[in-house]
C-alpha cells in the first residue's frame, strides 16, 4: 500500500533529480523508494558499513602475500601504470 510523503529538500536538487528520473523513465517518487530501500538493505545486512553491497560484497576478495603493505602494493602498480 502506498502512503504519500512530503519531503522538505533543495530547488537546486529536485530540479536535477527529476531531469534524471525522466531520462532513466522513471518517477522520482520510485527513485526515492529504491535508494530508501537499499539503505535500509544494507542496515540490515551491514549495519555498521559505509559502503554499498557490492562494494562490501568485494570485501577481502583479493589477497595480497603474507607481510606485504597494500600502500606499497599501490604506489608500485601506479608507478608501473604511468611509465
């Protein structure tokens, strides 16, 4: 059952909101409820995470050796990247 709601945001934001909504064909009333809803997904599921659900999904999927610094890790392949 859906319920009305009346939320309080800027001009500025609910002008670019509904360019979006319209170019994806979608309401902004249904953009709203699907980010709503994922917040509340990843509450759930991860409540103390500041990150999506594929991006905590992703967590701890890659290995690095044993003793190895990731920073490190990084900087080389950066380096190597812009030879």
């Amino acid at each position: 059952m859906n319920v009305k709601l009346t939320l309080t945001l800027d001009k500025a934001v609910i002008i670019k909101a509904k360019v979006v909504a319209r170019k994806s064909g979608r309401s902004l009333s249904d953009m709203v409820e699907t980010y709503l809803k994922t917040q509340i997904c990843r509450e759930a599921t991860h409540p103390s995470s500041n990150y999506s659900p594929l991006v905590s999904s992703l967590k701890g999927s890659i290995k690095l050796p044993e003793g190895s610094d990731y920073k490190q890790e990084l900087k080389s392949a950066l380096a190597n990247k812009y030879k």
